[in-house]
C-alpha cells in the first residue's frame, strides 16, 4: 500500500479552469471537490456527499454551498451541511464532510492534504513567472499512469533528454554527455536540487524558438520540493556571458499522486523573450506538451508496467552517478512520511541523510 506525505500542498488545479461548475479530483486516494464561493473564492470538500457518498462534483454551487445532486443536501466551505430540503429538513449528525485548506497561488489552486493547522500558505512553491510581467508562456495538464516518484525521477535527472527529447526539449549528444555536461547536486533541508552545465553548447529545439544563435552556455536547474513539486529554471547565455543574462525558460512540474498507480501532472512554462509574440507561445505550448505527454509519459507508464508496479528499490535498480538526486528525494520523501506517521527510527534517519 502506498503511503503519502498528508502535511503538504498539493496541485489540484489551474484556477482559469475552476468556473461556476465544481470540479472532481482525487488526490493521495482521497476525492475532492473544488469550487467557487460568491467571492469568488475557492473551496475544498472531502468529494463524497456523507449521505449516500454520491460525487459532489455532478452538483451545482449556488452561492456559497454546493448542492448535492443526488438528494440536494447542501454543503458550505466548512463542509457543514446548511439544508436538507426532505421531509422536517432536520439535518442529521452525520450530514457534514471534511474541508480542506486550500490556496490560490500564481494561478494555481493548492490543497493541503494533512492537519490543517499545519498548512502555511507561504510555503507554497513560487511560481513567479506564471503571472508577474517580464514573462510569457502557459499552463497545461495530463494524466500519467503511473506511481508519482516515477515522475519524479524522470523529472530529478535531466540526462535523459538527449535521447528522448532530442527533437522538443533535449539537448544535442555532443554537447551533454560525458564530460560535456557539469553535473551539481545538493541538499538544503528538505529541498533538493539537481543542476547541469553544458558550455559552449546548441540550443535545445525548444529554446531556438527564441535564441538565434548557434551556441551559448546553457544551465539546467531543479528544485524539489517535497512531496512533489518541482521547479525547472533553463536559461542560454552567449558564451562567456552570466546566464541570467539571455533567455530564461522556466517551468513548473506540480505532480499530484491520485493513486498508487496513476497522477495528476499540472506543468506551467514560460520565457522572457519575445513577450507579445503569441504565435511563439502556442508554440511553445506546443512543444512542451508533446514532450511530456508524447515522449515521457509513455516511457514512465511502460518502466512502471515494466516494473510489474512494484516500488523501484524492491527490484534492485542500477544506480547512476546522476541518479543521486532522485535517489536522495526518495529517502528524503520516506523520512518525511515516517516521521509524520510518527515511527521513524535513527537508522531511517541516517539512511535518508546519506
């Protein structure tokens, strides 16, 4: 049975999606309803109505409630029931359902899945190039059917992009393999970052969209962040130039667990050139999609049916020297569960602070 880290902030939508109508989705094999107060707030409930557990997501929202559309029972941000329209109307004991902490953040909607006095709204991840001026770019989603931390691996070591983006986000051969490519690795905490240098190289498919020059000093930064949100900071600089100097293309890779098998990829990416070239960005778009959906996700759905979807470390992997980082996450994300379940041991500890 897989377990999951309750106490963090976890995707569970881009708000331009979340209108008058509620939305359904499952996270760490919990249903959840999100909608719209008359504030235009968001709200999340457990998404199960307490009466007959049919999904509060085939209801309607009518100002501050969300009605159950089975037997029309009502329900406030809370998750206290406020009408029951049968018989003497007399609301039952049991008529309420859990509500969720929930934040709108850089365009994204976030609920906290664990004790809801723990959850802090400042620490969620920040996506500052979705919606700040000086950046351009777009929000999409897929479903991926497989255990989340295969996502994260994927997303942890970037050398896989030679050979399976060579054509949308990958790097050429000769300029990130061997010792072309600088590899970085640290921990600060509980995040955990995974950098690659390559001097003198190509622009990726993706970023000559914007940068014209045949070379350039490229740098690849990720961000971790427990349990599952990831931050990729790209940028290409003329050689011998600072990085933050040319283009930047950031992305968000926000991964919610929905089950044991299967996840909730939300991405977000943008660029600081050419701002008001629309064309460029659907592009854009375009290219990011297929290399997530077109090029990772089949790969990471087949490794884990390749897997007989047994947990990676049961099967005895090989492990690579830039395989460090994703292996540092999964230790880190096991200690983090433990201790939240409160049964971690110094061994646990030690193990995850190799």
């Amino acid at each position: 049975m897989t377990s999951y880290l309750k106490n963090s902030w976890y995707c569970a939508g881009w708000g331009r999606d979340l209108g008058s109508k509620p939305i359904g989705i499952r996270i760490c094999d919990e249903p959840i309803v999100l909608f719209r107060t008359s504030d235009d707030s968001v709200a999340a409930l457990d998404g199960r109505c307490p009466h007959r557990f049919a999904p509060l997501s085939i209801g309607k929202v009518k100002g501050d409630v969300i009605e159950c559309g089975y037997h029309g029972l009502q329900f406030d941000r809370t998750g206290a029931c406020t009408l029951n329209p049968h018989g003497r109307g007399i609301i039952p004991p049991r008529a309420h359902t859990r509500a969720y902490p929930v934040a709108e953040k850089h365009g994204a909607i976030w609920v906290w899945m664990g004790d809801p006095a723990a959850a802090d709204p400042e620490k969620i991840l920040d996506l500052f190039f979705v919606d700040a001026e000086g950046w351009a770019g777009t929000t999409g989603y897929l479903k991926i059917e497989a255990n989340y931390q295969l996502i994260i691996d994927n997303l942890l070591d970037l050398t896989h992009g030679t050979y399976l983006h060579p054509d949308t986000v990958g790097g050429a051969p000769e300029d990130t393999l061997g010792d072309n490519l600088h590899y970085e690795f640290r921990t600060e905490g509980s995040t955990i970052y995974s950098n690659y240098t390559a001097f003198n190289a190509a622009p990726t498919p993706l970023m000559g969209l914007f940068y014209t020059r045949s070379r350039g000093d490229l740098l690849a930064s990720m961000r971790w962040e427990p349990a599952s949100s990831l931050l990729l900071d790209i940028g290409i600089a003329p050689i011998g130039q600072p990085i933050n100097s040319g283009l930047r293309v950031p992305s968000a890779h926000l991964i919610a667990p929905e089950t044991a098998n299967s996840s909730h990829y939300f991405f977000a990416i943008s660029r600081n050139w050419e701002l008001e070239n629309l064309e460029k960005t659907r592009v854009m778009g375009e290219i990011a999609m297929k290399a997530f959906a077109d090029e990772d996700e089949p790969v990471i759905a087949r490794c884990f049916e390749m897997m007989g979807r047994r947990e990676l470390f049961d099967l005895a992997p090989a492990i690579l020297e830039t395989d460090r980082a994703a292996v540092q996450a999964r230790r880190m994300l096991t200690k983090l569960i433990k201790q939240e379940q409160g049964h971690v041991d110094g061994a646990a500890e030690a193990e995850a602070a190799e």
